[in-house]
C-alpha cells in the first residue's frame, strides 16, 4: 500500500508540485517589486508627461504584468493545493499571450523613443519611415504570429490528453521561436539605433563646459546617463531572449523553459520602466535644480538692488552735509 501511493506522490511532487513552487516563488516576487515601482513612476512624473504615450504605455504594461503575477499566484497555489483537480488550461493560456503581449509593448515603448529622437519634421518623411520600417513590420508580424499561436493553443487544449498536448506544442511549435528571434531583432534595431543617436548628440555636447552654460553641460551629462540605461535595458532582455531561443533548441525539459521566460518577461518589464522612471527622477532633480538656481538669482538681485539704494541715500546724506557747511562757510573764507 505505502509502495502505490508513493508511486502515485512521486510522478504528482515531481511534475505538478515543484515546477508550480518554483512559479510561484519567481512571479510573486516580481509582482511585489511592482508596487514600488508604479508607486515610483507616478512619484517621478508631472501632469504633462503622464498624458505622453511612452508613460501610457508603462502603466499598460505595469498592469498586465501585475495581473499575470496574479494569475500566476493563484494558478501555482491552486496546483499545489489541489494537484488532482486542475484549473482549466485556458487560465494557462492567457498567462503566456499576457506575457508575449507585454514583450511586444516594450518594443512599441523602445520605438517611441527612438521617434522621440527623430521626429519626421526633423528628419523629413522619406528618412522617418526608413527608420521605423523595421520595427514596425517586426510588430505586425510578431502579432500575427501571436494570433496563430493562440489559435494552435486552444486547439491543443480540447480533450482529455489537453495538458500533455500543450505541453509538446509548447516545445515544437516554430511560434515561440519566431517571436524570440523578432524580439531579439526588433529590441537590438531600437535600442543600437536609440544609442548611436544619443551618442552623436553626446559627441556634439563635449565642447560645452559648465563654465560658459551650465544647462547645456547638465544636457550632456543627463544624455550620457540616458545612453546607460538604454544600454542596460537592451542588454538583459536580449541575453534573456537569446538564452530562451537555445533552451527550445536544446530540448530542455518545459518547467525550465517556462522558468526563463517568465523571468525574462518580467525583466523586460522593469527594465522599460525603470528607463522611465530614472528619466523622471533626473528631469525631477532639474526642475530643482532650476528652481534653486531661480531662487539665488532672485536673492542676488535683491542684494544689489538693496545695496545700491544704501549707495544712494549715503551718497545723499553727504551731499547734504557739503551743501549746508558751503552755505555756512568755512572758517577763514568770506
């Protein structure tokens, strides 16, 4: 008796339970370090820039990722809990299109700043649409991709052999590899295009000392650090991506792989906002920066004009005084 049910826990622990422990410890400590986040983002931001689509799209990618974390939670808890009685196989679903859904706004969120540097009536149509030609058809068909998949997914999931289905496309299906391999070519286009136009401009600023402007040199400086988080923000997600598209090709086991993109999901997340957030924070520290700066001018001001009227009225008194002893006469002089 102990010898069945233990050939009947072991195959349960081993496939259900610990692959669910090990999603529920990764998603429920992302999803926590997303509410200082959000609260950072709105903390760091004005009536102005929060009505821009880069900021837009942030609180839109926040908040799917904050309601896959959910999902996660209460899908690994409820596996647990409950490893013989399942949720339906649509809640899993719904988890994966959230999280290639949210990888597809980043890149969207990494194009705005790259448009942001290259409006079309600076460079001219022609040129604009040459530059963001790439991407966005990397986007279509990453959506399109993202249709076809779905609909394989849910066709996978009818019956009673549903999970074991599922589990095989999600390992052979050439879907996951295409999106990977654009995620990879559409985050690296945006991101060595958004850092060569930063480091251009960085280069053309390197002249300007603080001493002669003081605003442009803060400008260098806040582009330099610009190009940084530009650079950190490609680098993980694409280190992430690439190591996803080798795991499928290796044919290492599902858990593993589920593992890695939903970290590399959520990296991809943090990194586009705490982008946004830091921009924030330095543009924050300029506007009080300014101020201060307002704020001595002004009292610089007051100083001189307090000096001067203190020059005027000594200068008044001693005329004063010289006119009143000529009118009285020196000794000696008639």
């Amino acid at each position: 008796m102990s010898a069945s049910l233990s050939a009947v826990l072991d195959p349960i622990e081993t496939e259900v339970i610990h692959p669910s422990l090990i999603a529920l410890m990764i998603g429920h400590s992302f999803t926590t370090l997303l509410v200082p986040l959000v609260i950072a983002l709105f903390y760091f931001s004005n009536k102005y820039s929060r009505r821009t689509p880069i900021f837009i799209l942030n609180v839109a990618t926040i908040t799917l990722a904050f309601f896959a974390g959910i999902m996660i939670d209460a899908l690994a808890v409820h596996t647990i809990l409950s490893p013989i009685d399942p949720w339906p196989l649509a809640l899993n679903i719904s988890i994966g299109l959230l999280g290639m859904f949210q990888c597809i706004l980043v890149d969207l969120i990494l194009l705005l700043r790259l448009i942001s540097l290259h409006p079309p009536r600076h460079i001219g149509l022609p040129r604009f649409s040459l530059l963001i030609a790439l991407p966005v058809i990397l986007k279509v068909a990453r959506i399109t991709n993202l249709i076809v998949f779905t609909k394989q997914m849910a066709d996978a999931s009818r019956g009673p052999q549903g999970t074991e289905k599922m589990a095989a496309l999600w390992m052979s299906t050439p879907c996951l590899k295409i999106d990977w391999t654009a995620q990879v070519v559409d985050n690296t286009y945006a991101s060595v295009a958004f850092l060569w136009s930063v480091r251009i401009r960085l280069f053309n600023r390197q002249g300007i000392t603080s001493d002669i402007r003081p605003a442009q040199s803060t400008f260098s400086m806040r582009l330099r650090m610009i190009s940084r988080i530009a650079a950190t923000n490609f680098l993980i997600p694409t280190l992430f991506s690439i190591g996803q598209i080798i795991i499928v090709y290796l044919g290492v086991n599902t858990g593993t792989v589920n593992s890695v993109v939903l970290v590399n999901t959520m990296i991809t997340v943090f990194g586009a906002v705490f982008a946004t957030v830091w921009v924030g924070k330095e543009k924050r520290q300029d506007e009080e920066d300014q101020r201060a700066r307002e704020m001595k001018l002004k009292i610089g001001e007051g100083r001189m004009n307090s000096g001067s009227e203190l020059n005027w009225k000594v200068a008044t008194v001693q005329s004063d005084s010289v006119e009143r002893g000529v009118k009285r006469g020196a000794p000696g002089v008639i």
